[in-house]
C-alpha cells in the first residue's frame, strides 16, 4: 500500500526551518564576535530580523496551505478509521490457512479488489471476520448522490492505494492455498474410489487445510463398519500430507509474508490518522460532527418529500372530492413550511460553520 495524504516536503519542511535558523543564528553570532568594531551592530541586527521575517511568513504560507486541505483531508481520515478497523482489529486471525484466508478475502471484499471470488465466499469471509455492527454505517455516509452511485466500496481508495505488491502476495497465497486444497482432497477421493470405499456422503473435501479433524471425518463419514478400512484411510490421509510437506511450509512462509504485510500497513495507517489528528485537531471533529448534522437534516427533507409523494399518489387514486384537496393542500403547505425552514438551520449552520472554522484557526 502506498500512502499519498502528506508529501516528504510537508513532512519534513519545520525540520529544514528550523535547522536553518539555528545555522543562521550561529552564523550571525559568529560574524557579530569576529567584527573588530562591535560598536555600529545596526546592519547584523537588520539583516537577522529580515532573514527572520521571512521564515515567519514561509511558515505562515505554509500553514494556511495545510490548512486550506482540511475537507479534502477529512475524507481522507474517515477512509483511514475505516482501514484502520479493519487491518489492526483482533478479528484478523492469521493462526491458521483457514482463518487467514477468511482475513485476505475479507479484506479483499471491503476494498472491492475480489472480483475472481465467487459471492457465497465473499459472504463468509466478511461475516467471519468483521463484526456486523462495522457494517452498518453506509461506505457513503458523507458522500454526495453522485459518488455513492459511482462507488460503493466499503473502504475506499483515498489517500492511499493498493499496490501490486500487496495484490501478489494475496493472490499468490490464495492460489497456492487452494490449489494444495484441491490436490489433497482429489488424492485421497481416488484412494477411496479406488479400494471401494463407500461414503455417506459425496467425497472428501478439504475445505480448512490443516485444521480438519481427518480421523473424526473418517469415523463419521465413512460407511463401512471395519475399523481397518478406517485406519488405512487415515494412515493415507497423513501420508498424503507428508509428502506436501514441502509445498505446505513454502504456503506457511507465504502466510506469514502477508500477515507482516498486513501489519506494516496497519502501522502506516495508525501514523497518517494521528498526524492528521495533531494537524486539525478540533477544528478536524467539529467540522466531521457539523457534517452528520447537515446530512442528518437532508435526510429528513428526503424523507418528508418522499411522504408528499404517497400522500398525492394515495389521494389521485383514492379521493376526488374538494374536502380531500383542500386537506391535501393544506398538508403540503405545511410541510413545504417545514421544508423552509430546515433549509433555514441549515444554512445558519453552514454559516456558523465558517464562522467557528474562522475561529479555531485564529485559535489554533
């Protein structure tokens, strides 16, 4: 993953000031104890107070372009909590195949990079592994119609973006994953096919590599009663899963090179959200509250719009007499008067907005 929010300048410009003015205040000090005439100081201190003057202004320049970023930053954070959750959360288990794959493809579906998986294991995944209460707040809470239409990912790419890297090392463990799967559960249908073995069920499936119970299986599921069929079914089993035994560690390593991975990333996304925090600060949460209040009002105009809607549709189909049209019209026009004045507080609030935002900067 390779994060775009801050540029190296942005990072590291008060570091370059900052250095610069020790090494000029050095420089002039030494200049001022080699002059052999320290009595006539005025062009020393007039050339210190300028180069000072003008790191003053550099810096408020530089401020104010920060500052300025503060809306497209603040969708930028929120897309950050959102990968924050689900990277650095207790739910990512990579303790096992089984529970690691859950994790990739969850995380794969949330940022919309699953395409080849087929839907029922999306589902899985993403139930298994993020609680349902993470959920329910809409990808597009402070989105426009526009953009919601246009994405409806979960965790969308701003600020950041997925780079091949992380996509190979996921696609390659998936792959070799299941194709391990396959190859173990293919071997062990053609050894009971073969000695004529009869299951109570379709085949064997390897579904959790690893992490099955092969002897519970063979007891449950196969048919014949002898205990030596059952025994040498097991034996094959374990015997199979020697012999991968190179592949499974290659798999192993691969496990671990993307759960290293995914803990890099999750490090990378807790330092982006606690700079953009140290940066805007309040100013950063009251404009985020101040947002769900004007989406919470629109909101509620779309919905008393929508009633207008079912009650002209009712009327048309239900009602011709003029009792009904004057109720009718008197019901529109007081919703109309409520519609006026929702739009009233919001433009008071938007105006309040600007004005405290004027404010905190002053402040801060």
């Amino acid at each position: 993953m390779k994060f775009k929010i801050f540029s190296l300048f942005e990072i590291v410009y008060k570091t370059i000031i900052y250095l610069i003015v020790i090494i000029g205040t050095v420089a002039i000090i030494s200049y001022y104890f080699f002059l052999e005439d320290k009595s006539d100081t005025f062009i020393v201190a007039t050339l210190y107070a300028t180069f000072l003057f003008i790191v003053g202004l550099y810096l408020s320049f530089m401020d104010k372009k920060i500052d300025d970023k503060i809306y497209e930053r603040k969708d930028y954070y929120l897309t950050l909590l959102k990968l924050n959750a689900t990277l650095n959360r207790d739910s990512i288990d990579f303790s096992t195949h089984d529970s690691a794959k859950m994790a990739i493809i969850a995380f794969k579906v949330l940022s919309g990079r699953s395409k080849a998986t087929s839907k029922q294991a999306k589902k899985n995944a993403v139930l298994k592994t993020v609680p349902i209460e993470d959920l329910m707040t809409p990808p597009t809470q402070f989105q426009n119609g526009a953009q919601a239409l246009s994405n409806n990912n979960y965790i969308n790419q701003k600020g950041f973006v997925f780079t091949p890297k992380i996509n190979s090392l996921e696609n390659v463990y998936l792959e070799n994953c299941s194709r391990l799967e396959t190859k173990i559960s293919d071997c062990i249908n053609e050894y009971i096919k073969a000695n004529g073995i009869q299951l109570k069920i379709l085949g064997f499936h390897e579904m959790s590599l690893l992490t099955t119970d092969y002897e519970s299986w063979c007891d449950e599921y196969i048919s014949d009663t002898d205990d030596n069929t059952k025994e040498s079914v097991k034996k094959y089993i374990y015997k199979i899963i020697d012999s991968d035994k190179a592949e499974l560690d290659k798999l192993e390593l691969q496990k671990k090179y993307v759960e290293n991975y995914y803990k890099k990333c999750g490090k990378k996304v807790i330092w982006n959200i606690k700079r953009i925090e140290s940066i805007y600060g309040n100013q950063l949460q009251y404009l985020i509250n101040t947002n769900n209040e004007v989406m919470n009002a629109l909101i509620a105009i779309n919905e008393k719009l929508d009633n207008i809607e079912r009650n002209q549709a009712s009327y048309e189909q239900t009602s011709t007499n003029e009792d009904s049209v004057k109720d009718f019209d008197s019901f529109i026009s007081e919703v109309v008067s409520r519609l006026d004045s929702t739009e009233e507080n919001i433009m008071n609030a938007i105006d309040l907005l600007q004005f405290d935002m004027e404010t905190i900067k002053e402040k801060y």
